[in-house]
C-alpha cells in the first residue's frame, strides 16, 4: 500500500509535502473548494517546485469550478513542472457544489466532462458546448519544448464515486477510483459496478482480473500508549474530522443534497438546531445557511461544534493504536486499495506525519 498526505489547499501545503516526502509519503493530494481553500493549482504549483519524487494530484477537481480546457490545460501545466507525477483527480462535488448552495453534478455529466478532458490530454481534437453552439477545440501547444504544457507524460485520471452511477463513471472514463473509507466488503461491490461499465464500453478495466488504481480517503490520529481515544490531545487532531459528517448529514436532509450517501436524520436535525442558533447569532440571513454549516470545513471547529464530537464519531476514521490501524489497513489493502489519502489540516500536518510515517508506513 502507497500512503499519500491529504490536504485543504493552502498555499504553505508545499513546506508540509516536502516534510511528507522525506518520510515515505509517495502523493499529496489536494483539495478543490473555491470558497473555502486557496487555488489548488496554485498550491500544487509550489509542491511541484518543491518536491522531487511525490506525486501530486487533485482530490477533487469539480467540473463545475472549470470548463474542460481549463482544466486540461491546469494539469497539464502541473505536469510540465513535474513531469508524470500529476494524476487529476475529478468528483461530483461536495463543499465545492454545496458551500454555493448547489447539489452534486449529475454523473453522466462527470462522465462527459472526464471524456472531454482526456481527450484534450490525449491531444485530441474534441467537440466543446457552450450552450448551442458547438465548436472544436484542442490544447494547440502541447508538447515540453513547447514551453507551456506536458502531454508527453502521460496524467491519470482518477474518479471519486461512492455509488453505483459513479462506479459506472469510473469503468466507462476513470483510471483509477477514489472512494471513502468503508469496510473491505464494500470494494467487492464497487469493483463489479465498474467492471461491468467497463465491459459495455469496451475498456480494459472491463477484462478478468482487472481493477483500477483504488484511492482511500481517511482522517486518523495514532494513539500513544495508554491513551483514550476521546483524549485532549485526540479531540484536537480530530474534531475537525467528526464535523463532515455533521455538515454532509444536514446537507441530506436541509440543503441541496448531499454526495456522500448520508441519511442521518437525527444527526441532521441535531446540527440545524446548532447551526440555526450559531448563525441567527451572527445576524446571518436564513437563506445562506449553507454557508454558515460549511464555515471551518476541514480548518477549524466553530464555537459549539465540539459538542458532535464523540467516540462514535471518532470511531469513522483511522484513530487506534499503531497495531489496530496497521490490521485495518492489511484488510483494505486485501480487498484491493492501493493507496490511503490521509487527511490533514493546517498547523497538525506534521505531527501526523510524524506518527504515521513511524507506527504505520515503517510497518505496512
């Protein structure tokens, strides 16, 4: 199993990456969410100056935020500065859709915009819409000499899908697949979801014994000896952690809808009487709600937040001893993941990198 540090694109995430690097890490991905993190090529931009071997990738890249040649031409400018070792990541969106009040693309939408982009990655001519209109276009400076774009490496693209019309994205368009974490048996499924769209559009991902490049998304925190898993110490590495649920489960049941298969109605409820309190308080008006739950999203916990955060809600992510994380991970890397995306946040990036670079990688 690869390890790969997760980040909520800030713009320092590089001096973290390099950090990771040193210590086995082999990606770092980053997040795509206009308004809540800095520009995530901009942050990949400066860890492709500033590592030599890391992989570096988008987790998620929204299609929404970019038009295809947009995109295709932003990671092909990451693969100029780190030649093969950009893999874009693309997804139906989470806070990058729901923070403007918007539910998750469609994913046959996804499919034709991953369609769209490869082929420009491909330097292919492709069929562009705009409204009515319909026009060709391609990436007309794509070669190194060039001087602006790498095509001659070749860039992944992995899909993010935790339901079956996803999967179907990832057999039909997808290199690799992005998930969330779940038990090993849940792979089985995915895995029969995209090899059956692969089958029907007559792609190798379709053949006997084949699988894609499988990404795990996680938070965890290694335990010391003797320590309780609702410690200080634990609840500060990973309130934020418990709080995607909480904003995802409110998502579900109050706001345009949630990507992540939540239905928590209890949760949910919970949470909006929190955040109906927290936001009337600061004279928010009721119709940005969305904005006010998604406030500190993977940064920070708002006042009162704390009070979601309890074992059940640690208990989702990789939080154990070095040894229980370690049996954990031997099950998922079993059932065919080939790479944990550890979370992090800015200012505890090194500690985890600290503790799962020494308990967990060293021992996998």
């Amino acid at each position: 199993m690869e390890f790969g540090i997760t980040f909520p694109s800030y713009i320092e995430a590089w001096k973290d990456a390099q950090v990771a690097e040193d210590q086995g890490f082999t990606h770092a991905w980053f997040y795509d969410s206009q308004l809540l993190y800095s520009d995530v090529y901009a942050t990949m931009a400066l860890a492709a100056e500033h590592t030599r071997n890391l992989t570096l990738g988008t987790l998620v890249s929204i299609p929404s935020n970019r038009i295809a040649p947009v995109t295709a031409s932003a990671i092909a400018t990451i693969n100029y500065l780190a030649p093969g070792r950009a893999i874009l990541g693309v997804g139906t969106g989470f806070t990058g859709r729901n923070t403007m009040g918007l539910p998750a693309l469609p994913a046959a939408a996804m499919t034709e915009y991953v369609q769209q982009v490869r082929g420009l990655l491909n330097g292919e001519d492709v069929l562009f819409r705009e409204g009515e209109r319909q026009r060709w276009i391609r990436l007309l400076h794509p070669k190194r000499d060039d001087g602006f774009l790498d095509l001659d490496d070749e860039i992944p693209i992995y899909i993010a899908a935790n339901g079956p019309k996803a999967h179907a994205s990832v057999g039909i368009s997808g290199d690799g697949w992005i998930t969330t974490s779940g038990p090993p048996e849940a792979f089985e499924v995915g895995y029969g979801n995209i090899a059956m769209a692969a089958r029907d559009a007559g792609r190798p991902l379709g053949e006997p014994g084949a699988k894609p490049y499988t990404v795990i998304l996680g938070m965890g925190c290694v335990l010391q000896p003797g320590e309780s898993r609702t410690s200080d110490r634990v609840v500060q590495r990973l309130g934020w952690a418990a709080m995607p649920g909480m904003h995802a489960a409110w998502e579900a049941q109050y706001g345009p809808g949630s990507n992540l298969g939540l239905n928590a109605p209890e949760v949910a409820a919970a949470y909006k009487t929190y955040i109906d309190e927290y936001a009337d308080s600061a004279g928010s008006p009721e119709d940005r709600r969305y904005l006010d739950v998604h406030e500190g999203h993977l940064a920070y916990l708002k006042p009162g937040e704390e009070q979601f955060i309890d074992e059940a809600a640690l208990s989702r992510t990789f939080l154990g001893s070095p040894e229980e994380i370690v049996e954990r991970l031997k099950a998922l890397e079993a059932a065919g993941v080939d790479n944990l995306a550890i979370q992090t946040v800015q200012g505890s990036a090194r500690e985890l990198i600290d503790e799962f670079s020494e308990h967990v990688i060293a021992k996998m």
